[in-house]
C-alpha cells in the first residue's frame, strides 16, 4: 500500500527535453496528475494510465489528488512544466503533505525529479546570456505583494544581474513589465540586449532579441519568459551573449586561432 | 566539410540526468571535448569515439579545439556539466567562434542544448527551496572583481531572493564564504536554512541541511552549492521548502484533506 509520489519537471515542452529519470518515472506510473495543457506536451507517454488533468486554478488539488493516489498505492507521477522546483509543483506539493500530516518515511515516498527550467531553455535559444550571476523574478503579484516584487527588480536592476523575467505578463497583468522596463532603464542603458522568448521548444515557438528601449514592443504572455542582459551583455551575429570575464584577462582572438594552451581560470565554474 | 557543433549540458552527474537531446548528441558525436573530470561522468557514451580531454586551466583551448574538429567535417559535443549555458561552457564557445570570424549559417551549425543546472538538482535533493524568486551568484573572483560579487551579494541578502552559490570556495580561495555569510546574516536570520549540497547526483553526494549562522562549518569545495533560503523558508520534517505565498491565502489544510476544488492562482506560474 506504500507507493511513490514522483514531482516530475517535463522541461520547455518538447519531450526530448525531458531527462532519462523524468521519463522513467512517468513510464513506470499508474496514474499522472498534472494541469491540462502540460499533460498535452506529455500525451504520447499517457497511454494506458490512469490521467488526472485540471485546470489553472487548481494547483493545490492537483497535490492532494496525486497525495492520495500514492496513499492507495499506486505509482503516482505530478508533472510542472520546466523544473518542478522553480516556481513549480514541488513548493505546493510539500506544503500540502506536511500540512496533512506526512512525513518522510512514513507511508508514500516523494521524490523530486530536477528538469530544465525556462530560464535554461530560453537562455538555449538565444546564445549564452547566462554566463555570469542571475537572477529570477516573477512578475504575478497575485500570491506576491507588488512593492516585494519591485524590491527585488531595483536590487537586480542596480547590482547588474542578467534577469530572467517568469510570467511577465497575462491578458488581465499588463502594467508590470511596463514597470520592470522602466525600474531597469533607471540602471542600465536602453541598448541593453533582452530576448523574449515565448513557448520554447515548442513547435510554435517565437524567440525575438530586443533591447531595453523596446521590450515591452513584442507579443508578451504567460508562456513568454524575457531575459535582461547585464551590462556586458551583446548581441552579435544574432546570438545574445554574456562574457564570463575570459575576454578581459586573455587574448580571445588567440584562443581562436591557435590550438596551444590558452592560460585560463582554474576556479571559474565553466567546465 | 559542415558539421554541427553541439555545446552540451550534461548534468549534475549521474546519467539519468541527462535530457534526451543531450544524449542524443553525445551519441551521434564523433568527438567528444571536454574537462577531463566531466568526460568520465559520461565515460560509458564515449566508446568508439575521439575524445579530447584536457585540465581546469585550459576552458578556451577547449572551445578551439572543439571549433577546429567540427570545421573538419566531425559531428563535435563540447560538453559542461550542469546547464552549458549557466557559468558554463557556452560563454566562452561563442566569444571564441565569433572571435575567429565564425557566423551562424555560415559552416558549422552550432546548437545549445541546455540541461539541469547545480542549483536545480540540488534544490530536487532537499525539497522545494527554489519556489520562489532567487539568484545565482559565483563567489569566484578570479575573473569578476570582488566589489562587483560583494554588490551582488548585498543586494541578493536584502531584496530577499532565494540565493545559491556556485563556486563557493576552493582550496586556495576561503575567504569569500566567509563574506557572503556575513553580507547574509546582516539583512537575515541566523536561523534561515541553508542547504549546503555537494556533488549532487554522484555516488559521493552529500547534503547538509544547516542554518546561516553555521553554513560555513560543513566541508565544503568546487563541486558545492549553497543554497541560502529567503526569509519564509522553512525546514520541516528534513524538507527545505520556500513557499510559493500559497500558505498565506489559502488554507492548505483543507487542501491537504479534501479532494473539493480549492481557489488557487490563475496567474501563478505553477502548474
């Protein structure tokens, strides 16, 4: 009667994004539980489960349901799109089984299964904008109060993080990524590069390399994620690119052109 | 004589973390270039092909011989653990093939392949710190100024983000720990949590659920990340989790025991 609870990040949206261990674990499952449009990226691996989709105001459901599924013992598998522990199901999921007297240990086993986020996925996309120290904020101040999120928009704005902007934007949101722009243009300069990249590795994926003048210009929703260069950030060749710090120190041009040792960082992170 | 250049995220480790983009360019690769420490987490995929290994100092050699095999006409994996695209090797890639006067469309095809990235495998091994806003911060100083990383970390510590550390500290660079602890400990709790995580996903992984006043007492190296919970991060049970804001709205005991509807956020980002 004991089973596995597996929080299950299915990545960007195309299956080949998905890791050996998510894939497993969604073979191996009785019963999927997931919000509706996120099963559909998943569908070809459906067949012959047990499906429980909902809709978008039914986060916490969703972990009760998968909750009590596992407690009857079956293989049970939550899915969030991109990493399930970045803005995803892993925070509600835990909350909800704490709060029901869970623990680990004792009756069904939860495992958290690590994914691509959008922030890599979108970062993919565009070049390399992710080479050097980041942030990520969300723009939805429904769970989150609104002076909080701008908070941490003038502190990556003024410490000159590359951003990743999550739900920048919904039809009924529209006034918060005009305010990030305008928080960011008090710090950096409007030629800083930004990507708006909506429904990555999705077939209907747009990917879009803008500035800061003119972010707010391109078709911006909840499947978009926008990242703000820092100010090193460029754009060449059509590939947003954040220099980890090499083409200070060393001769990249060199580097380019000879195959003998370049001296480089021991301790830089890049491997 | 054109051949694609796959600069590929191999993950945390262990190679049910690789996604099956990833391994399906390491499979189809006839060469394979890389830190030789990370060649031998995929040791099993190299057989039958030519590999290029080389030491810590030597990032845009690698990016170089990677550009000049993939020029020859071989299909090239120039590989980075964790995400390619995140402090990896992706950056320099490109600042190097731009350099050389390579342009996308013109000769080698160059594609990233994003992965899970440290501070995604290690929020999955302690729960669901990540649930809400964070940043990543490198505490190498080798290439960025230690004033810029100290501005970072100052305004990481007040805005309240969620903050993992990458290169945290090596056997010649301790201080900086140090530091950020304190940078932390003037806006935070001494009782935050901190995750301190090394070499997730490897047979000698360890994790370590500690607090910001002791989060310099664990061993730690190159190959941890710390993850430094916000102010409403919480430890039960064994479990780091960082609540989505769901707790302060919604009553999560009744989600937890009834499988009726409970009103969640449209907007929310979880799904």
């Amino acid at each position: 009667m004991t089973a596995t609870l597996s929080l299950v990040s299915i990545g960007p949206g195309s299956l080949d994004q998905l890791t050996f261990q998510a894939m497993t674990a969604i073979r191996e499952a009785e019963v999927v539980v997931g919000y509706k449009s996120y099963l559909r990226l998943i569908e070809p691996l459906l067949a012959g489960k047990a499906v429980e989709g909902s809709g978008m105001r039914q986060e916490l459901e969703r972990c009760s349901t998968a909750y009590r599924w596992a407690q009857s013992g079956k293989q049970t598998v939550l899915i969030s799109s991109g990493d399930v522990g970045v803005y995803g199901m892993a925070g509600p999921a835990y909350e909800v089984l704490l709060q029901a007297g869970w623990r680990p240990g004792s009756g069904v086993t939860v495992v958290v299964i690590p994914g691509v986020s959008a922030l890599n996925a979108c970062a993919a996309l565009v070049g390399a904008p992710l080479t050097h120290d980041f942030c990520a904020i969300s723009l939805s101040d429904l769970l989150t109060p609104w002076p909080v999120i701008q908070k941490r928009l003038e502190a990556a704005a003024q410490a000159d993080f590359v951003t990743a902007l999550y739900n920048p934007k919904s039809s009924k949101r529209t006034t918060q990524i005009v305010e990030a722009q305008r928080i960011f243009l008090a710090h950096r300069l409007p030629t800083t590069p930004v990507a708006v990249v909506t429904a990555a590795f999705r077939p209907e994926a747009r990917i879009l390399l803008t500035d800061l003048a003119h972010m707010t210009d391109p078709a911006i929703d909840m499947e978009t994620t926008v990242l703000i260069g820092n100010a090193s950030s460029f754009v060449q060749a059509g590939l947003m690119v954040t220099p980890r710090g090499y083409g200070n120190k060393y001769d990249l041009k060199t580097a380019g052109l000879s195959l003998n040792p370049v001296p480089s960082d021991p301790d830089c992170g890049a491997g």
